[in-house]
C-alpha cells in the first residue's frame, strides 16, 4: 500500500481539536468551530485567517452559512 500524500494546507489557528467544519455556498470561506468554544472564518483563495472568536463555553456542534448570515 502506498503511503499517504502530504497534507495540501494545516490548520493552525484552532489550539483544540476541531468539531465542526463547514465551506460557505460560495466556496470562498471555511468555516470551523472547536472543542473549547472558537469559531473561525479562513479565506480559502489565501488560506488566511479572516477571524476567530470565543462563541461559546462548550464545544461548537456545528457551523453553517444561512441567507448570508453565520450560524451555529
């Protein structure tokens, strides 16, 4: 069996592991949420983080785009 390829891109602006992983209808934005709270927006032409924030206490379960609008 051949062995695996390299990785394309490593995430690192997430300190936990991550819990929820989501592209935006566009195809321009990833967005995720981690174990400890954070919801991040990375900008996928750059692969540059837009923003990250503390959105909960717990765990994100889920992040999705909706009529332009972040919910999670």
């Amino acid at each position: 069996m051949p062995a695996a390829p390299a990785p394309f891109h490593i995430l690192r602006n997430h300190s936990s592991p991550l819990s929820a992983l989501s592209i935006n209808p566009a195809n321009t934005l990833l967005y995720t949420g981690d174990q400890d709270g954070n919801v991040g927006i990375t900008d996928l032409s750059s692969r540059r983080v837009v923003r990250l924030w503390k959105a909960h206490n717990e765990s994100v379960l889920s992040v999705e785009e909706w009529n332009g609008y972040l919910i999670r």
